[in-house]
C-alpha cells in the first residue's frame, strides 16, 4: 500500500498570483521553506504547456523529496510520473481515475460538504481537499465552508483532511485546530513579497500539531 504524504503545508500553484516571477523559482522558495506537498494546477495552460512544466517541478520537488500531485489531468500525471492527481467534482469521477491509474497513485477530491466527503471516500480517494473555508479569490463560485463546516467534515471523515480556500500564515492555525490534516494555500504563498519566509511561519504554527 503507497503511503501518504505529509498534508500539513501543501502548495497549489496558480499563475495568477506570481506577479511577474518564474513559477519554478517561486516553487522551489516555498520548497526551502518547508512546503510538504505541491499540487501543480494550471488552467489555461495547453496541454504541451502543461508537460513541459509539470516535468521541471517534478525534477525539482523530487530533489526536495517532496510528493508533486496535478489538478484534473491524470494524463499529465502519468506521462511526467507524477504521485498523484487532484479532481474536481466536475472532474473524471475518482472511481473511474482509480481505475485508469490503480492503486499506487494518490488521488485527491474535491469535497464541500459531508455528502461529497463520503463519497469520495466509498470512490476510493486518498484524501479531500475542503472549503473554501474562508473564501477565496482564486475560485469565486465556491461557497465559503467555514471553519464550522470544515470540522465537521474532519470529524466522520475517514480520510486524511486538507482544507482549503483563503488559507494564509495568519489563519493556518485555525484550519489545522479545525481537525484538518494540513492546508493547502494558494496566494497565501505565491503571492507574497518572501515566499521561504512565509512558509516557514506557517512551518512554525503547523509543528504545533505535529503527532
């Protein structure tokens, strides 16, 4: 059986947030600083687009020994070698991905509610990605969970937690205290002035609830 990575600070990259700097240089700071899991996510990337970039920062998260997970496209993961993906649940079904990739790969969903959550579960996911749990800029149609909903979903999971939407340094430990496994953050990374800087804060808070 694979086993899972460490949730607690888990990278998702956006473009939109970069303000003008190299995604690869801003990975690899958020790396230095003590990100635990990136999820690359791009899109209005073409597929060649999407290769070429998924290949660097799987060599780079791979020198940082670092799982790398993609949003929705299992065929980017596979043919970079990838962990895992992440779906959507517009996204391919999990079952239907458990099936095309089997059981060594990770496979993350999307849930926003209890009902999602358990499906994801009977589906065969390895772990949920919940929120937006303050909201967030990056996905406007996404109805806000809030730390309440978040804990909810935490407390009949069955599978590792990670909450998401609006996370940034000076909330981090809200979600975690929520019950979640970990978060993951978006601008509240990328778009920062120091991004090793800001990672490792949020590094320091998430040491408060390493088991």
């Amino acid at each position: 059986m694979k086993a899972q990575p460490d949730y607690s600070i888990y990278l998702v990259t956006d473009d939109g947030c970069l303000q003008g700097r190299a995604l690869i240089d801003c990975v690899r700071e958020a790396l230095e600083g003590g990100v635990t899991l990136v999820q690359y996510r791009a899109k209005t990337a073409s597929s060649a687009e999407m290769y070429a970039e998924a290949l660097q920062l799987k060599a780079l998260c791979d020198s940082f020994n670092v799982p790398l997970i993609i949003n929705d496209r299992l065929d980017i993961a596979m043919a970079v070698g990838a962990a895992g993906v992440h779906l959507g649940q517009d996204d391919l079904p999990c079952a239907a991905a458990r099936k095309l990739l089997g059981e060594d790969y990770i496979i993350g969903v999307s849930a926003h509610n209890p009902a999602e959550a358990k499906t994801a579960l009977q589906s065969g996911a390895d772990y949920l990605g919940c929120g937006a749990v303050f909201g967030t800029a990056t996905k406007a149609d996404v109805k806000k969970l809030g730390t309440d909903g978040l804990a909810a979903i935490c407390k009949a999971k069955g599978l590792p937690v990670v909450g998401i939407g609006g996370v940034t340094a000076g909330n981090y430990r809200e979600v975690r205290a929520a019950g979640a496994d970990g978060a993951a953050i978006v601008s509240g990374i990328l778009a920062q002035p120091d991004i090793r800087a800001t990672v490792k804060a949020i590094a320091k808070v998430s040491q408060e609830f390493a088991k």
